[in-house]
C-alpha cells in the first residue's frame, strides 16, 4: 500500500494566481509532519516554474508561506535553540601560580 503523502504530484507548466493562491491556502489546513513537507515541496516547484504568477501573490498569501514555513522548521529551530541554551560548558581550570613549578613552565614557554 503506498503512501499518498511520498508520491510525486505533477506540477502543470503554467499556474495562474489563483491556482497559486490555493495551493498555500491548503497549507493551513495541512497537518504537521512529512505531508506539509510534501505540500511545500510541491509549492516550491510551482512558484519556481511560474515567476509571472508569483508577482502577482498579496501579501497575505506570503504570510501564509511564512506561517507554513515556521510549521516546518519551527521544531528543528526550537531544538537548536535548546542546544544552544544548554551549551556544554568547558570546565574551569584553576592553575596555582605560585608553585613552582608552574612558574617555570610559564617562563619556558615565554622564552
């Protein structure tokens, strides 16, 4: 039984705005995960193959991108961040400057 989601859906050559303009509205209504990957990978083809429509797009329909877009990096941002966030923190060295020995590494390593 194969997946709906992982076939390849066939892009017309030429879309006008309106076919664009529903194509990411549908990305609204798309559940997260791999099918909205899908949906905006079929978007990504059908503005690249119609630049004269997607001059034509309102500012809305790119929002709608944008909101679609954070959809499906949001989580990859979010982990990243916490990533960031906890951070592997390189421990402290404490180095006793008045040994000796120490004192004499240092000044080998100067001259």
């Amino acid at each position: 039984m194969s997946n709906p989601a992982s076939q390849e859906v066939e892009i017309p050559e030429t879309l006008n705005t309106d076919q664009l303009q529903s194509m990411i509205r549908q990305l609204s209504a798309t559940e997260e995960g791999e099918s909205l990957r899908h949906a905006m990978d079929d978007l990504k083809k059908a503005l690249r193959a119609n630049p004269a429509a997607c001059a034509s797009l309102l500012p809305e329909d790119i929002g709608q991108m944008v909101d679609a877009l954070m959809k499906v990096t949001g989580k990859e941002i979010e982990e990243d961040m916490a990533d960031k966030k906890k951070g592997a923190k390189t421990p402290k060295v404490k180095i006793d400057l008045t040994d000796p020995k120490v004192r004499q590494e240092i000044a080998d390593d100067l001259l």
